[in-house]
C-alpha cells in the first residue's frame, strides 16, 4: 500500500475558520535533553534541518481543543506573521501542511490524534510567499 505515514491535507481543511500564531519555539528531542547533550533542538529525520513547533489557535468553535501545535522544518526559526491592527491575533495560513495520525495506548483508554506539519507559514493574503526567517 502507498500511503505515506504525512498525508497532505489543505489548510481550509483543517482550520476552516482560520488559525492564529500563539507563539513559535524550538522543538525539543527528549533523548538528547535526557542525555544532557548542549543542543537539544529535534532535527528532521529526512532533512538534518531544525524543526520548530509553532502553536496556533484554531478559530473553529467547534474544534476539539483550541490550540493546536504546527512543526515546521529549517535552519532559522520561522517569523509568525504580523499582528493584525487593532487586535492581538496574527492569522496564519500553512503551506504544504500535512497530517500524521496516531494513537496513545499508555492511558485506561486509546486516544487518536494528530502530529501536524508544515513546509511554510504565510501571512493571511500572502499564501505563495514563505515568511522572513531570523537566526535561532
């Protein structure tokens, strides 16, 4: 079978009344924080890049939980859109988003969810450009 483990998925999918940034950050490997090692930062599995989590509140009043965490891969930490005059929201739009379903049996009982990613975070109005990035 040729489904492969990130399945592409559209924005307007998945955030269907839009997505605000909360914030951006680096992604931590555990292993490396439990080895106590001087970068702890996740690097992509496939590329070697830096991987970044950023969170987003989903607009839809229906979701399930409101914040949502986007990874992004790269070298420098991505720059969350600006701020959206008169307000404290920073809508969002994600480029080559996919999803990675999975499941947690640790608890009394399975839970599904969802590991999302993303190949670029665009201004709403912007999509097609990548936003500015800034040395970690």
């Amino acid at each position: 079978m040729a489904v492969p483990s990130r399945i592409p998925v559209r924005f307007e999918d998945v955030f269907p009344a839009g997505a605000f940034v909360l914030g951006v950050e680096a992604s931590n490997d555990y292993d490396k924080v439990k080895a106590n090692l001087p970068d702890v930062q996740a690097r992509d599995k496939d590329t070697g890049e830096r991987v970044w989590v950023v969170r987003v509140l989903d607009a839809d009043p229906a979701a399930r939980q409101a914040e949502v965490k986007v990874k992004i891969t790269g070298e420098v930490q991505p720059v969350p859109p600006e701020v959206m005059p008169g307000t404290p929201f920073r809508p969002v739009l994600f480029e080559g988003l996919t999803v990675t379903p999975w499941v947690d049996t640790n608890g009394s009982r399975p839970r599904q969810g969802f590991a999302f990613r993303a190949a670029a975070m665009v201004a709403v109005g912007q999509s097609g450009r990548r936003t500015q990035a800034v040395a970690a």
